[in-house]
C-alpha cells in the first residue's frame, strides 16, 4: 500500500532465526497469544484475560465488574473494583482509594499481563493473613487491565508488522495507537500511520510539547483533535469517578519498556515529596532494577501520569516494566523494538515482581502506619 508520505509498506514476520528478506527474527521463539484461563509461560489472548476476568468476578465478593464505556470501534472497556463490602479500615477510617490502568499502548502486552496477574494473585492470596489480604480489607482499587481493546486486538491478530522499514514498525504486531480512522485490514492505505497516541490526549499539557506530541495524524504520537477527545481517555477518567476521585491515593499507567517509575512534579511539594518516597518503597521490593524518574513541574506531553498528578495532587506513575534496553537483556538480537516483544519464559517472572513491588506500594498508602509489636 502507498503511504500518505509517499512511501510504500511492507509487512516484515518475526521470526525466531531467519533474519533474511522480509524476516526479522527475534533469537528466541515468537511469543503468541495464547487461549488459557490461567496464567502461563507467555501472554494470553484477549478474549482468554477477558474471560479470566468475568471468572474472577464469578467466584470473588470482594470483585465488582465495571463497565467504563466502550473504544472507538463500540467494544465494552471493563474495569474491576475490588473491595470488601465494609468499605472502611482496620482503623475504622473510610478507605482510600487507587487506580491501576493497562493496555493503553497496544504493541506492550507485558501491561495487560501484569494488570490481569493483579486480580490472580490477590484472589489466589486472599486469605492469607499478609499483605494481600490486607490490600483487600483496606483499599478500595480499581483495575483497567485492557485500556486499548481495539489496539490490542490488532496486535494479536497480525504477528508480523506492517511499516515502510525494519526500523520504524507501525501496524500488526507493533500498533501503539488506537484505531480511529484505522480499519482492521493490513492491507489498507495510511493504516498503518493513523489513529491516536492515547498518551498524548490528556490535559493539562496537551499539544503543548510539539517535539513528543503532534498534530500531525500519521505521527506516532498524535495526540487527537482536543484532551480526552478519546472515548477509550474518557472511560479512564470515568474509572477515576467509579474509584472515587474525593478519596484517591494512587494511579499507575502500566507499560512497558525501560524499566523505570516516572512520574510528573507539580508545584505541591508534599505531594511530589510522597510520590519519591512510594517509588522508592515499590524500587525496593526489586532490589531497585526499576529506576525513578520525575519530570519537572509546569509542563508535560499530555500523558495520563500528568492528568491524575495535576488534577488530584496524588502519586501518579508511567510504571515501564522490563527490559530495560532489549531482547539482548536475555539473550536474544535485540533488534529495533524488540523490547515489546517480551520472551515468553520471562512473563511469569516479569508478572510476579512487578505484583511485589505494587502490593508494597498499595499497602504503604493503605492506612496510616502504626506499631503494632516489637521483636
């Protein structure tokens, strides 16, 4: 197909070895989705972390699902709050409240994994006396483990990329961005250039970065006809209301890749103060492999981190989970943007310590700390 710019798309497969024509081969087996209800060596598909969910939701009080509204081609953007039907603490305070989001970028499938591997573990941990149980009983969370259905279905459907080099992978495996204008055929004209970066169209810094956001519409990072513009933005900032935005603590956008907590300054001190300091606890329960990253106040990229740190003064993150450089961090080519392409037997590694580091986080802004015994 011709492009926009006058240049011509190919689609190029990955491959695991053959790295000759249009192959781009990865050094270790491609990962694909899988169809499992339950967690294993790789990613799942869409409808399998989709029904997983409404399975959870079947067999845990404590699980409520939301629906949030619905993406730009009509399909349903769930959200899953999960609380004890007291709503209050050990303390007898009404509990605060936190919003995880996932998926908004469609080609980082480690996102919708790690979100999704949430629910599990508190579910599979819900009695168990640490802190699991206590996250349950004293924090009222809400999760969106697939922000960008359409985009992420487009991903799954197509394990090759359709771009206009092996450097600059834009549609198939590699689509980042929503599908407006965008239909679902490959094959198309301008596909795989167009549709909106959902982290570029959010206020307060909209369009006010023209060198990391543009309002040219086959840019990577488009960032739409206005802030929130986006039904699938929209149904975020719905899922704010849904969590209770009077008493929110916490946010995180789950992405990946390089390995870093950033997070927006504001001109609150004591507000950006406590976001290092919870960063600092969550980098812990790793051995701080995750870096943190704080921007300066008074001015952004339109990201969804800067609407939830300048619109509620709370701790708010872009958490971009592993690899921290590429593939090459595991023994694979570490070719040009093979570090969204996750080796499957990392997922369940990458899952579990990255629930580690958010339960420590959650716990921390759970209640107020006390001393209970010492030893």
């Amino acid at each position: 197909c011709l492009l926009a710019s006058g240049l011509t798309a190919a689609e190029f497969t990955y491959t695991e070895n053959n790295n000759t024509d249009n192959n781009i081969a990865l050094g270790y087996p491609v990962p694909l989705p899988i169809d499992s209800l339950t967690p294993v060596d790789g990613f799942r598909s869409y409808s399998s972390l989709d029904l997983r969910h409404k399975q959870l939701v079947e067999q845990a009080n404590w699980l409520t699902e939301l629906n949030l509204g619905a993406t730009f081609n009509r399909r349903t953007i769930w959200g899953y709050q999960i609380s004890d039907p007291d709503n209050t603490t050990v303390s007898g305070a009404i509990e605060g409240s936190a919003l995880i989001n996932g998926g908004i970028h469609a080609r980082e499938w480690q996102s919708p994994e790690v979100v999704t591997g949430y629910m599990e573990q508190l579910f599979s941990e819900q009695n168990n006396q640490h802190i699991e149980q206590y996250i349950l009983e004293n924090i009222n969370l809400v999760l969106i483990p697939v922000l960008n259905i359409d985009g992420f279905l487009q991903t799954q459907k197509h394990p090759i990329t359709v771009t206009n080099s092996k450097t600059n992978p834009r549609d198939g495996r590699m689509r980042r961005k929503n599908m407006r204008s965008v239909d679902e055929l490959l094959i198309s004209t301008n596909d795989n250039l167009l549709g909106i970066d959902l982290n570029r169209n959010n206020n307060p810094y909209w369009a006010t970065n023209p060198d990391r956001s543009s309002d040219n519409n086959t840019s990577l990072v488009h960032h739409g006809s206005g802030a929130a513009s986006e039904p699938e933005i929209q149904a975020l900032q719905n899922a704010a209301l849904q969590a209770g935005e009077d008493r929110l603590r916490f946010y995180t956008d789950t992405h990946s890749f390089t390995q870093i907590y950033f997070t927006p300054m504001t001109v609150n001190q004591r507000r950006n103060a406590i976001a290092e300091k919870l960063a600092n606890i969550m980098r812990a329960a790793n051995d701080y492999k995750y870096r943190y990253g704080p921007s300066s106040a008074g001015s952004g990229i339109g990201t969804t981190d800067e609407y939830f740190a300048n619109s509620y003064q709370i701790p708010s993150y872009t958490l971009e989970i592993e690899p921290l450089n590429s593939s090459a961090d595991y023994g694979g080519n570490g070719i040009s943007h093979d570090g969204f392409i996750l080796p499957a037997s990392e997922v369940n590694r990458m899952r579990n310590e990255t629930s580690a580091a958010t339960f420590s986080g959650l716990y921390s802004i759970a209640e107020v700390p006390m001393l209970q015994e010492m030893m």
